[in-house]
C-alpha cells in the first residue's frame, strides 16, 4: 500500500525502548516469579496471581473483574448469584493453584518449567510486537480522504450481481439412494407441491412440517438472497424459469429433493460508500498492520537474529527424525522458504 503511517524514526526510537522495559520485565519473571530452589527446581508456588496469598481478598477480584469484558462485568456484578458463583470459582482455583505448590513432583518436572517459560516468551513477544503495532499507526488510519480514494480505485469490488430471494422445501436423498428410496422421496415431494398448487397449505406451513434442512425449515423454507450466476446450475436453471412466487417441480441435486420458490429479484447495483465504509476501514487497516509487521519482523531479523546455516538445519532434522519413530518418510518438498 502506498499510505504511510508513521515515520520510521519513531518506531526505532520506541523499538529501544520496548526492548529495554521488556529485558527488565523477562529478567524480574524468571528471578522474581519464577526463583529456583537450593535442587535446581522452579518455585511454582510464587507464580500463583496474588503474590502468593491462599485467600480471596476484594482487591484480587476487582482485578479478576477489570479484565472481563465490559457487558460480562456489568452481568456479574448486576447479579448476587453470578457475584457468589463467580467468586466460588476463583477460591475453587486459588486451591487448585495452592495445591499444585505444595506438589514436588510438580516442582521438580523440567517439562512443566519448560512449558511456563514458553507461555511467559509468548507473552512478551504478543506485548512487544502489539505495543510496536499500536504505535506504528495511529488511531484514526485510514483517514476519510484516503477511504474514498480506496473506494473509487476498487469500484468492481462494490458491484452487486443480480440476486433472487429463495425458499425450499429439502428432501434428504443421498446420490448413492436405491431407486426405491428415490421413488419413495420423489412421491413424498410431488404430493407436497401437489397440495401447494392446489394452495390446500401454505408453502412455510409445508416447510416447517416437511423440510429436512433445518436452517430454512427454521426460517418458514426461507433459504436467503443469492446472487444468480452463483446457483448451483441445476438450481439456478429451475429458478431463472420460474416467476415470482411461482413454485417449482421436485428437484433432484446431489444432496437431495428440492421444492423452491422464487421471490423478487434484485438488480444488479454497485454498493454506496457509505454502505462499506466500514469494511473499507477495516480493510486498510488489516493491511497496513500486516505491511507493518513484516517491516517490524524483517528488522528484527536483521539487528538480533543469529542465523543457522542450511546444511546444519538439515543435520538437524535428519538426527531429530531418528528419535521421533513417528517422524516418518520424506514427503513432497516444500516450496523455498522466504526468510525476512
């Protein structure tokens, strides 16, 4: 994308900084929170939220409420149960987490330490990369100017194609069915649109009592606005030759019998700028964010990353097939890999 939205300088600028505050975090985590007994084994126990507390205080749940959502918060705190549910749950976890302390096999297995320092890198590497994010582009990017310019150099995206509305009536009947089946099914549909153009039932009444597609039987057999060219041929053939509100014959598809309906059709148009401002909006944005982080990774790549030659990553792997029996055989190759 051509839209710049920050200069480069800032980001470096921010980028030493982030770095710095994120060395002091890593190191106070894996000294402070995560401190090593006299046997070389992690201290669980002072990782639990709390500071280490066994019991429930109020300030420990208004922190618990500051990271709900803001309508699940409102819903929590509006209700005496929810409330007394919702701190049950946490002294319920506080106990497990007590527990879990207190077990050496826990203290002293090397896999679960491994696997608290990977959640902990993951943390720190989601908040350095989001804080570097949300400063390379400010807030109200895309600007209106820059929308509309988007808007009018994509105009073939926001065109609409001729659309019908449908409803149906869905008879289950596998490709595979044995003619019996199939005549079974086939004089089960002709007696409903036998009824129906006899107007002896209402074609949502037929739907709710016959149809075996759940989602439009739901619906009275209204199926949705589609556009035309994109039917299913056998579909779209019985639709274009019906009129408005005019019901068709029994239907044989893959999947089973349709009765339809056609409603009015739409025509062909071009959605208005106001229409997709939002998507548009979101669009660009997406964009820039991700045009942004691979700018953010390539730096990174090249100020700390220590590359492994070709020939050592396949020593690598060829030693490490061996002691995984399940690795298998070689499959198709892969295409190169671009590295930032």
């Amino acid at each position: 994308m051509g839209y710049r939205v920050e200069k480069s300088s800032l980001l470096l600028a921010i980028n030493g900084g982030i770095l710095l505050l994120l060395g002091f975090l890593l190191t106070f985590l894996l000294t402070k929170m995560w401190p090593i007994d006299e046997q070389g084994h992690a201290l669980y126990g002072s990782m639990i939220s709390g500071n280490g507390e066994t019991g429930i205080t109020m300030v420990f749940i208004e922190r618990l409420l500051e990271e709900l959502e803001p309508e699940k918060r409102v819903q929590t705190l509006g209700d005496r149960a929810l409330f007394e549910r919702f701190v049950h749950e946490q002294i319920i976890r506080r106990s497990i987490l007590t527990a879990a302390k207190e077990d050496d096999v826990l203290r002293a297995d090397p896999v679960l330490r491994h696997r608290l320092q990977k959640m902990i890198e993951d943390v720190l590497m989601d908040a350095y990369l989001k804080a570097r994010l949300d400063t390379g582009i400010s807030a109200g990017f895309p600007y209106e100017g820059q929308m509309q310019e988007f808007y009018k150099q994509n105009q073939d995206r926001f065109r609409l194609q001729e659309r019908i509305h449908v409803w149906q009536i869905f008879f289950v009947l596998p490709q595979d069915a044995p003619d019996k089946e199939f005549k079974q099914v086939m004089e089960k549909a002709r007696a409903v649109v036998k009824k129906l153009t006899a107007k002896k039932i209402h074609f949502s009444d037929a739907a709710v009592q016959h149809s075996e597609h759940e989602p439009s039987r739901a619906n009275n057999g209204y199926l949705g606005v589609f556009e035309i060219s994109k039917l299913f041929p056998v579909l779209k053939e019985t639709l274009v030759g019906l009129g408005k509100d005019e019901i068709s014959k029994p239907v044989r598809s893959d999947t089973g019998i349709h009765i339809l309906k056609r409603g009015a059709k739409l025509p062909a148009g071009r959605l208005s700028f106001e229409q997709v401002r939002d998507r548009i909006r979101a669009e660009m944005r997406t964009a820039a964010l991700d045009e942004l982080r691979k700018r953010i990774l390539n730096e990174l790549y090249l100020s700390y990353a220590e590359p492994v030659s070709e020939p050592v990553v396949e020593q690598w792997r060829m030693e490490l097939r061996e002691r995984f029996p399940d690795a298998g055989k070689d499959g198709e190759p892969e295409s190169a890999l671009t590295l930032p």
